[in-house]
C-alpha cells in the first residue's frame, strides 16, 4: 500500500513539472523570446551569487561547528601524529585559498557577465603571464607538499632505533580478528614458516628451532603499550587484504597476504592523560582494520591501553609465553598416557 502511494505521489509531481514547463513555453511565447531569456539569465544570476555567500557562511561554519569532531586532527598522541598534523595543517593552509578565489570568480563571473544587449564581449585570446602564474605557483606549491609528505613518509617507515629499547610486536590479521604478539623479553620475535602452521598446535607457523620464540607472548585481549618508548610493529595477513590502524596515532599501513609490512611510531600519551585531554573517562584508544574484509569486518577492533613503563613492565612479568603453555600442556598429555598405560598393564598383569 505504502509503495503504491509512493509511486503516485512521484508520478503527480512529476505530471506538475511537466505543467509548469509548458506553462512556462506558453508565457515566453507571448512575452517574447528575448525578454524571457533576459529575464531568466538576470534570476539565474542571482541565485549564483546568493549560492556563493550562503554557500561560503555555510561552509565555513560547519567547519567551525565540526571542527572538534571529525574535521580537524586531535592532539597528537604520538611522535609521528605530529607530522601527520602538520602535513594536514599546510595543506588546507595551501588548499583553502585556492578553493575560496576559484569559487568567488566561478559565481562572479556568472553573475557579472550574465547576457546584456548593451554590453559587447571583449576578445581576450590569450595572457602568457597571466598563464605562466597559475602554472608556476601550483607547481611550486605541490612540490613542497610533496616533499613534506617524502620527508614524513620516510620518518614514519625508517628504521625503529636500536639505542632505546624498542618493544617489537606482530600483527597478524585475518577474518575477522588481530593476533598480537609480543618478542618477550629478548626484544626479538622468533621465526615463523608456513609450513609449521597448523590449527591445533601451532595456528602461526612459530619455529621452535628458534629460541627467539621461548618467550613470546600473545596479547590476551587488549593490546598494552608502554608511552614515551618506540614500538615497531610488524604485520602480515593470513587470507585477504586487511589494514592496520590506530586512528589517535595517525598511523596506518595495510596487511598483504604474503608481504609483510611495518612501520614504528612512539606513544606520548597514557590513555588516562588522553581521557583528561578530551574531557572523557570512557575514551579508549583503539585498533581498527580499514579494509572491507568481509562480512564481519566489523569485529576487526582491539582495544589499545598506553601506560607508564612501570605498569607496563607489571603487565609483562603476568604474561604467559607461548612455549610454556604448550610445554605444560605436552607435560600433562604424557602423564595421561603413562597412566592409561600403566592401567593397562596392570590389567594384563593381573
């Protein structure tokens, strides 16, 4: 019923506008071709300019309005947040200019130079400065931007420092979760090979020729991070394309099935100092993958908690190491069994 009320209700205005088009013919033909055309240029005109101001106190205060919300870049809450922030920052600077001129002389021009009988049109063919000016000052612009954005690019994917306890973890996506693990105390992630994988016994491939693997550990549920200290994540995905990203970090690079990824950053803020910043107890910092992976993509979020070093290093010394808990479980896998045997041969026995 709903739909076919719908559809009615379409059809009649479409039948008015059809109306009033024919109306509108009917009063051109008796008024005059060319009163009508000046007429509707000087109202198109109009609606031009009235399109530019309203359009521009729009803009500019909604930007304004918004800005706390999803326009404008928080605080940053990391080294490299900062030069995201200013890339960000001297883009608009160069950017907002440009967009205010160009849609002033866009509806300038249309109002200004609507359709007048008493007004002849200038030929004006060509201006080589005139060209050379808006060729030159956008080149130069965008090779600055461009620069900028190298420069931090390469901070960003450098190398994490050796020199600073650099705490290394692993980000391993697939649908629809994010396995971290963490390099112990070693500071190094043990090897992993595919051929090792395997769903009950080893999901990740770990090598345990590798004695780097001895003491690492998965994140049971959130991610734990220490602030002011270097953390190199390194990521892979195990299906389809995923991606990594801490939206209060400004960081973000994807996860390749079969090409691992990394880069570092430095967390500057605990997450209570963040609650603080941002008026809001229940801020929590967190983990999303960026890429639609499926149909429960959007389960791919961790929770991330950044704390003092002293608390973080409580944290870890809680943490259980794979490699123990696949010892512990062989050890109790071999006592059942010596004890099934011994059963039996009682039996036997007696």
């Amino acid at each position: 019923m709903y739909s076919l009320i719908g559809v009615l209700a379409v059809a009649l205005v479409l039948v008015i506008l059809f109306q009033l088009a024919k109306a509108g013919e009917l009063l051109n033909t008796l008024k005059g071709e060319d009163e009508a055309v000046n007429r509707n240029n000087k109202i198109q005109a109009s609606l031009f300019m009235l399109t530019l101001i309203f359009g521009m106190i729009a803009i500019f205060w909604s930007a304004y309005h918004y800005s706390d919300a999803f326009l404008f870049l928080k605080e940053p809450a990391a080294v490299h947040s900062a030069k995201i922030k200013g890339m960000y920052f001297w883009t608009l600077l160069a950017i907002l200019p440009i967009f205010v001129l160009t849609h002033i002389l866009l509806f300038g021009f249309s109002y200004f130079y609507k359709k007048d009988d008493n007004r002849l049109a200038k030929y004006y063919p060509e201006n080589n400065k005139l060209e050379l000016v808006w060729m030159v000052i956008p080149a130069i612009v965008m090779v600055l931007l461009v620069m900028e954005g190298i420069r931090s690019w390469t901070a960003i994917t450098s190398p994490a420092p050796k020199d600073r306890n650099t705490l290394v973890i692993e980000a391993t996506a697939q649908q629809f979760k994010w396995d971290i693990r963490y390099s112990g105390n070693d500071g190094e992630l043990g090897a992993k090979r595919v051929p090792l994988m395997d769903l009950e016994s080893n999901p990740w491939g770990q090598d345990w020729d590798d004695k780097a693997n001895f003491d690492d550990f998965f994140a049971p549920d959130s991610i734990v991070l220490p602030v002011n200290r270097p953390i190199l994540v390194k990521i892979n995905a195990l299906d389809v394309l995923h991606s990594f990203y801490l939206p209060d970090f400004n960081v973000k690079m994807d996860a390749v099935p079969g090409i691992p990824t990394q880069f570092w950053f430095e967390p500057t803020k605990t997450s209570e100092q963040r609650q603080e910043e941002l008026n809001d107890p229940n801020f929590i910092y967190e983990l999303a993958c960026t890429e639609l992976c499926g149909k429960a993509h959007f389960n791919m979020r961790r929770e991330v908690y950044v704390v003092e070093e002293d608390k973080f290093d409580a944290w870890m010394k809680r943490q259980k190491p794979l490699y123990e808990t696949l010892k512990e479980q062989a050890a109790t896998t071999q006592k059942e069994e010596k004890k099934e045997d011994s059963g039996v041969a009682g039996i036997v026995i007696k």
